[in-house]
C-alpha cells in the first residue's frame, strides 16, 4: 500500500460556527483577536451590559470581567476558585454565573470577577457553550 500525499497547498482548514458567522474574526491577520460582548444576569435578561475589548483566550479556561460590571447588572460571586497563570503567580477570584452572548451565540456559564489589572478574557468554556 503507498502513501497518499496531499500538497500543503490543498488543505482546507475550515473555520468554526463562530468565525462563519463574524467573517472579520476568520480573515483577520493572525494574533490577538478581541471581542465585544453582552453579559446578561440569567435571573433578569434586562439587566446587562457590553463589555468591549474581550480577549479571546483559549487557553483560559473561564471568561473573566470586570467586577464592578457584573456587581452592577446584579450577579454575585457563587464561590472563589484558585487560578494559577502563565508565570507561575496564583490568583484567588470570585466566581459567579452569567449569561454571556456574541452575535447569535449565547451560552450560560461560569464568569471570574476580574479586578481591574486582570485581563478581560473569553475562555474555551464559553466558546465550546456557543
């Protein structure tokens, strides 16, 4: 049996529901890729917010925003939760529940309470929940 060889320059690499639906996520150079997005409290739709400026981070595995927004839309931290980061520091944040949306995509989930000198981050969780 010989082998099957397929030329690098055939492959088709074919982009997530997300990136169909915002074309500039899929054409965009490669590098960071921010987001704005709308959290929601699941208890009461109405009270939300825009949260301009998100990472998308698949290597975080929870959605961080800011405190005050999430205290402001009325959703309160459920527990704390160890995080250990990239160089080694270890944070202890509060955890609460959101309903997080992107274009058509919406998803409840687990967000961290991000304090105002930590990231703002979309996590793998939220995007596997879109």
């Amino acid at each position: 049996m010989g082998k099957i060889v397929i030329p690098y320059s055939s492959l088709v690499i074919s982009p997530g529901p997300l990136a169909l639906a915002s074309p500039w996520l899929y054409d965009a150079p490669m590098g960071l890729t921010h987001i704005s997005m709308t959290v929601s409290n699941p208890a009461d739709e109405s009270r939300q917010a825009t949260v301009p400026q998100v990472l998308v981070d698949t290597g975080s595995e929870l959605t961080w925003l800011p405190a005050a927004i999430l205290q402001d839309i009325g959703i309160h931290p459920k527990k704390t939760r160890r995080f250990i980061l990239a160089d080694r520091r270890e944070l202890i944040r509060s955890v609460g529940f959101a309903l997080l949306s992107h274009l058509q995509f919406n998803t409840v989930d687990e967000v961290v309470f991000a304090e105002p000198t930590d990231m703002l981050l979309l996590g793998a969780r939220t995007l596997e929940g879109f």
